[in-house]
C-alpha cells in the first residue's frame, strides 16, 4: 500500500438507504479507512449515515426538498447568508440550485482547511464552487456515477405538456454547470465502462481521460437466505418514481402477469403524489397488488431481497445499478432491461435480459422466471458469483485509493 492519504469526501445530499450517493459516501469512506486513510465527509441534508471512525462535517442547506414538505417555505429567520438566499431564489423560479449552493459551502469550509486534506473527492456535485478550490491548488476530483443530462433527456421526452417541459428545463438548467466543470477538474471517475462513453458524449471529456472503477457491496451482509423464497414475490428497487426508472412498464407488466398467477410487487421506493406511478396503480387495478416500502434499514432490504422470486430493474437507463448487484450477491435472480450499464454490470449468467421498454417481453422474462425455480436458483448462483469476483468495496476502495495516488503524482510532474 502507498502512503496514507488525507481526503475530504463532498456530497451534497446522501440519503442513508435509498439512492447511491448516501450508499456510496458510507461504504466508500469505510473501506478508504480500513485501508489506512484518513477520510471526512461533508454533506448537506439529508446527512448520511457513517461508520464508527469517519468524521461528519455538516454543511446545512435550506433543505427545500425534504419530505414531508418537498417545495416548503422557509421562515426568514432560516436564512444565515448569500448562499441561502440565492438557493431560495433559484426554486422559487423552478431551478435545483443543491450542486451550485452545496459546491460554494464546500469551498467556503475548506479553503481555510486546505493544508488539512492531500486530495478534495466530491461525489456527483461539480458545482462551480469547486473552481475555488482548483484556483487556490487543491486537487479536486470527482466521481460521476452517469451524466444527469441523461436523466434530463428522458424526462423531457416523456413531458405530456409544453409548460412541464418548460419547467423540466428550468430545473435541470444544473446539467450545463455540470458539464463545463468536468473537463476543469483534476480527475474524473465513474462507475462503468457504459457512463464512461456517456460522459465523453455528454460532458465533452475525453474517454480516456475518465477512469472506470465499478462500486460494490458488502458480500457478508448481503448473503442468500435460509428460508424458502416466495413464490409470487417480485421486488424492484427505484431511488426515484421518475421515467428513466421504467416503473411503469414494471406496473403493466404485473397486470399482464395477474391474469394467470397472484404475482405481487414490493417496490422499494416512494410514489410521487399524483405521478405516472400512482396513475398506473388506478389505470390498471393494483392497488392490492403493490405495497410500496419507502426507504429502508440495510437488514429489512436483505431479508426482502432473500424471500424474493425475482428482483425487476426495468430502467430505461443506468449508469450501474447498486441495486442489481446487491440482488445478486443474495442470490436472487434478476430481470433486466438492456439499458445503459445493466449489461455490463449483470453480464449473461445471472439474469434474464429484454429491450428496455419493452412490457411484452418484460412481462414474458417474469413469468419464465416465476415458472422456474431451477433456473432461478441457476440465476442466483451466478449472480452471487459475479459479485464476489467482481463487486465488492474493498475492492472499489483500493482501486481508488491508487487512483488518488495517480492523480497526485500526475500533478507532481505537472501534467
């Protein structure tokens, strides 16, 4: 091993236990200290939870998205400086100012701090407040798990009317921040060979220039379980009800299904009131059908992933999928789409693969599973194996801790 390295790790928003960014900033900053570094993390709400020896720097927002009251309006009295005032203006004219208002309280805490950290590692953000950072000669690298752009590209098109796409535009007016600071920075990594390209197409930065180190799990918590599976039991895990998670084909797919079989769904996730979700429950019956769990605690996840037939991940694009290879390393069989990462990710042992969007065969891929057990059991196996030759955070640590190491040496030499 190198020499121990001291890292502040950024990341505007890191919920504990659904979405990647809060998943990641946990493992990530473990393992980097099992590894002998010294890691802390700074985050704005909602915080993430970390483990025993990694030190929490807060960097509270206004939180104007929080749930209940998402949109909410502050008292005056929440308002501390510039930067408050400036992410209030920014949703109250329909913009997500988080990555540009997280960036400035980042540099605003670490400038004065900087002789503290070897390398600044921000996680998805690259908010031009990260420019203060390279111009005072702190090295500043970031991982982008696949370009938000995509996310923005996707929503648009499935807009039902010109004023939602006018505010889908407003709100992912971020995405051009994000794509002139990328090339500015001092590294880049992502999470797959697939967001690699992307970023190239998207944010303008050479291939290259961007290195690949998938993100893992914890192999000894996410274990196949003792008991019996359920037979009827399809679980799918969305860190958001919007179009590129494809939950309505999902949705469609299960009214398919229910004609021949009492197959249930668990989503693991949040409708949006009044979204596609909550419009395809009505349309198509499934009120009984589909319990949706919100966020929740690591073991609940693996014991629901453990007693599921099949885990779905009908996504119309990923950049990786956390949730399919934690699905994997319990040994449960998984149906994707072909988009984005997931072949990469799944390869063509542990899962069943069909055309993203596609509900007819989504729907045919579910029943040939849930007809099947042996090939389930077949699936699982693989699945469990790909994951420990392949997935694990020890092993992402590592690769970026040499990473670090690179890219300080790089900037040694003046390259």
């Amino acid at each position: 091993m190198g020499r121990s390295l001291r890292i502040a790790l950024l990341s505007y928003r890191s919920k504990p236990h659904s979405g990647g960014q809060g998943v990641y900033v946990r493992a990530l900053s473990r393992e980097l200290t099992g590894l002998g570094h010294r890691v802390e993390v700074l985050s704005g709400q909602p915080y993430p939870e970390l483990d025993d020896g990694v030190p929490l720097t807060r960097l509270p927002s206004l939180d104007l998205y929080r749930e209940p009251d998402p949109f909410r309006t502050p008292r005056p009295s929440e308002f501390r400086d510039a930067v408050d005032v400036l992410e209030w203006a920014a949703m109250c004219t329909a913009g997500f100012p988080e990555p540009l208002t997280f960036s400035l309280r980042a540099a605003r805490e670490l400038l004065p701090r900087a002789a503290e950290f070897d390398l600044v590692h921000d996680n998805q953000s690259l908010g031009y407040g990260l420019l203060r950072l390279l111009r005072a000669g702190v090295p500043t690298v970031a991982t982008v798990h696949h370009p938000v752009a995509i996310d923005r590209r996707l929503e648009l098109a499935a807009a039902p009317t010109l004023r939602r796409t006018l505010t889908l535009r407003r709100w992912y007016g971020f995405t051009r921040m994000q794509a002139r600071m990328a090339p500015r920075l001092d590294g880049l990594t992502t999470v797959s060979e697939s967001s690699r390209s992307d970023i190239e197409s998207c944010m303008g930065v050479p291939a290259a220039a961007v290195e690949v180190i998938p993100v893992g799990i914890d192999p000894d918590v996410f274990t196949p379980g003792a008991e019996p599976r359920d037979p009827d039991s399809i679980v799918v895990v969305t860190s958001a009800d919007v179009p590129l998670k494809g939950l309505v084909h999902l949705l469609e797919a299960l009214a398919k299904l229910r004609t021949e079989r009492p197959a249930r769904l668990t989503v693991v996730g949040t409708a949006r009131p009044g979204g596609p979700a909550e419009a395809a429950l009505d349309r198509l019956a499934l009120r009984d059908a589909v319990r949706f769990t919100g966020p929740l605690p690591e073991p609940d996840l693996v014991a629901l992933l453990q007693r599921a037939a099949v885990v779905a991940i009908p996504s119309l694009y990923e950049g990786f999928s956390l949730p399919a290879i934690e699905a994997m390393a319990c040994a449960t069989p998984l149906v994707t789409t072909d988009a984005g990462a997931l072949p990469e990710v799944v390869g063509s042992k542990a899962g069943v693969q069909v055309k993203a969007g596609d509900v007819e065969q989504l729907t045919a891929a579910l029943q040939l599973v849930l007809d099947s057990p042996s090939l389930g059991e077949q699936l699982g196996r693989a699945g469990r194996r790909r994951v420990l030759e392949s997935y694990t955070w020890r092993a992402t640590a590592q690769r970026t801790a040499d990473w670090y190491a690179e890219v300080l040496e790089k900037q040694s030499r003046g390259c």
